[in-house]
C-alpha cells in the first residue's frame, strides 16, 4: 500500500540540504509520495528508512528510454489505470517495421518516411517515433547490413533489434549500440545471453512470456543481473487475450500488488493478422511501444490521432493563447469572427475561413478550454468577457467597422454582447463548415 507524503516525511532525514533536487525533505516526500521520484536521490537516508520506504514510493511503472537525441522516446512511469483519474504521461511509441529482407531502398525508403512524416493537429506536430529492424532472414551478417542501412540514412530514430539470435544481435549493436535501441527478447531460454548484451551496451531489454508468472520470473532474472530497464511482451495469440493481460498487468501494477510487473508493456501488431485492429487496442489498452508494418497514409493519421486523445490530459483541455489571429491579409475592412480558446474549435473554424478565403481576424477569448457550447452553460463566455477582450486586445485598432461575428451556439448572448460592446452583433453559423457561405452571403450586406 502506498504511503502518505506525510508518513514518508517522517522518515526522512529532514536537513532540507537541497541535494535531492528539491527545496525542501516535504516537497521530496511529496514528489516519492505520487511516484515522482527515487528515494536513492537522498544520500542521508538510512538503511531502516530504505526498507520500510521500498517499493512503495517508486513509480508502479517503471519509465524507460529508448532511442537518444532529440528523437529519443519515453514509456511508462503511469500512475492511474483510466485516463480520466487523472492523466497518462507518455504517449504509445509507434515503431514502423522493416525485414531484414528487404531490399535496401525499402529499408531507407521507411526510415525516411517515419523521419520525414509529420500530421499537425489542433496544433501539435504528431509523428511515429522509431524503427524496428526484424532478423527473418536468420542471418546475422543480413541483419547487420539492415541496422546498417537504416543508420546511414542519419535519421536518428531509435532503433527496436528484434532477433532470437545473440549474435545477430550482437552483430547489429555493432551499428547502433551507443543510440540505446530496445533489444527483443529475452526469454527463459535466452536471458543471461540477452541481459549480457543489455548490460554491456545500456540498452533497454524487452521480456518476452506468455504468462504472467514467466515475466515475474524474466524480470527477477533481468534486475538481478543489472539490467534495470525492461518491457514486457505479453506474447499473446490474438487481441483478446492481449486485452485481459494488458489490464491485468496495469492493474497489478498500479495497484502494486505484483511490483515485477510494473514495467511498460510491448506489441508487435504486425505479427496479429490485424494490423490496424491491434495498433488502436495497443494505444488504449496499455501498450507503450507498438511495432507495426508501416500504415498507408489513412490508418496512419487516424492512429496518430487516437493517440493524440488517449494522451491529453482530460482535466487540462488543449487551449490556444486568448488574442487576435489573421486569416490570411485581412485589411480595416475585413470581418472579425470571436470565438473560444478550445484548441479544436480554433483550428477547425481556422481550416474553414482559410478554405473560404475570405481574409479575416479571430478573436479568440479566454473560456479556459471550453466549447463554445459548454461555455456558455457553465457561465464562462459573457458578454463583459468579450467587452473585455476587445479593449485587451485592442480590437478597435485593427478594423474601422463595429461588427462582431459571434458562434451560432452563442446567439443568446447577442443583446447583451452588443449592449456591453457598443458592437453591432451578427449571429454566424452553428456548424464551422458553413461558415465560408455565410461570410460570402451575409458580410456586404
């Protein structure tokens, strides 16, 4: 059972020396507390201190690094079992796969691809994070020649070694063992071979059972040998079974009911005859590294979307800076349309004026994140609010009219938004998608 901020406190030192990182011995407790940091941070603790702390003040799930540089990615280190408790930290590493098979224009042409392809979203640039190389041929020269080729394209993604071979393996960490690629897997019949690898290049090792017991006893092994930095693959035989035990895992682990099992968690969908299936089972069902054969253009952005919402913080949604936003080269003349700081509402009406080409100024005010639907229910989006906002950001000296487009949702404010303002309020459209007709039809009037 986890321990209170306070009852850890009192076993602390309490010398506020700072060498912890933090200000204070309370903010440390804190931080050991939520699972935020290491008890081993604090040099005066003592041995008793250690032992009654242990497991309990670590992270239930262990964070690991893969990859270095400014494409290096993180897993693990979650703390709740469902997002809306609180929050999940690291976003699923989607890896794109290559066989050492193939030709070496297919490998580089994939590498290029996961380097290159970028899909921006309600504001956030989203990619896939790295490259699995894959030993099919057996051959441990083929597959070194495929690390090879995939680090000549100087793409610097981390790479993902899959082989049940050593010295393939061995042989491939010729090429990349200083960028700490995730290495696949050790297993009961390989694990001392496999920590040694690990060990020797600082690489995170994937665990590879299909009970529950066996990845206890893989990861015993493993953190015995000094090997620290472990994913466990659930090995199982279709995406039902991987389900039950991606959950059964998370909630041993959250729970801290099995501490050897609070390890990030591995699924290689490419191997589950359905690929696109498993990708969107993988990110909302605990998986934090997907390896999958690379998506055509559609299932990739509908990946990197469902992402991009299991990952956002549901208490904290995503918000634009209140202010005035140019659509295109608007003049004293062009139409201001006000609207709320949603992330998604800004960037859907924004696709919309800029398809309508209609030179224009957003007005965006500060509704904390709410829709314009919600904000108006909840009180957030008033009339005094947009008064506000149009003196705050000095909206009479970017246009000589005083016409003000308001959201269709928000037409029950428009007597008093005009009465507040002085501005003379016209009600747009309920749907963003009409907007470009509406500004056509009603602007000159």
């Amino acid at each position: 059972m986890a321990l209170k901020a306070l009852d850890i406190y009192k076993l602390l030192p309490k010398k506020n020396c700072k060498e912890c990182g933090d200000p204070t011995c309370l903010t440390f407790a804190m931080k050991l507390a939520g699972g935020k940091a290491d008890i081993e941070l604090c040099p005066y603790l003592s041995d008793e201190a250690k032992s009654v702390l242990g497991a309990s003040t670590r992270p239930p799930i262990r964070l690991v690094k893969i990859g270095v540089g400014t494409r290096n990615f993180k897993v693990g280190e979650e703390t709740v079992l469902y997002r809306h408790e609180k929050t999940f930290y690291h976003p699923t590493g989607i890896v794109f796969r290559v066989m050492d098979t193939m030709t070496s224009e297919e490998i580089i042409a994939v590498t290029k691809r996961v380097r290159d392809e970028t899909l921006t979203r309600v504001g956030a640039d989203l990619r896939f994070n790295g490259i699995a190389i894959e030993n099919v041929s057996g051959s441990a020269e083929t597959f070194a020649r495929a690390v090879e080729t995939v680090e000549k394209v100087e793409a610097h993604l981390p790479p993902v070694l899959i082989s049940k071979d050593t010295a393939a393996l061995k042989a491939a960490l010729v090429h990349c063992g200083t960028y700490r690629p995730l290495l696949h897997a050790a297993t009961l019949e390989n694990v001392k071979e496999m920590c040694a690898l690990a060990k020797q290049h600082g690489c995170p090792l994937v665990v590879r059972s299909d009970s529950l017991d066996g990845l206890v006893q893989l990861v015993k092994t493993c953190t015995a040998e000094g090997v620290p930095d472990l994913v466990l693959d659930l090995a199982p035989d279709s995406l039902g079974e991987f389900i039950l035990r991606s959950t059964a895992i998370r909630e041993l682990a959250i729970t801290r009911a099995v501490p050897d099992l609070g390890y990030p968690v591995y699924l290689n969908a490419a191997q589950t005859g359905q690929q696109d299936a498993a990708v969107a089972v993988g990110i909302v069902k605990y998986g934090s590294v997907i390896v999958t054969d690379p998506l055509p253009v559609g299932a990739a952005k509908a990946a990197l979307t469902l992402r991009q919402n299991i990952y956002t913080d549901p208490q904290k949604p995503i918000q634009m800076n209140p202010g005035i936003y140019r659509v295109g080269s608007p003049d004293k003349d062009s139409p201001v349309l006000m609207t709320v700081n949603f992330s998604l509402t800004f960037f859907t009406l924004q696709g919309y004026l800029e398809s309508a080409r209609v030179p224009c100024f957003m007005l965006i005010v500060d509704t904390e994140g709410l829709s314009v639907l919600t904000a108006v229910a909840a009180g957030k989006l008033s009339e005094m609010l947009v008064r506000d906002s149009i003196k705050k950001f000095g909206l009479e000296n970017e246009v000589s009219h005083r016409k003000l487009i308001i959201p269709g949702y928000a037409s029950p404010l428009s007597g008093r938004i005009e009465d507040a303002t002085g501005w003379k309020v016209l009600v747009g459209p309920r749907d963003a998608a009409e907007i470009g007709e509406y500004l056509h039809e009603e602007w000159k009037k």
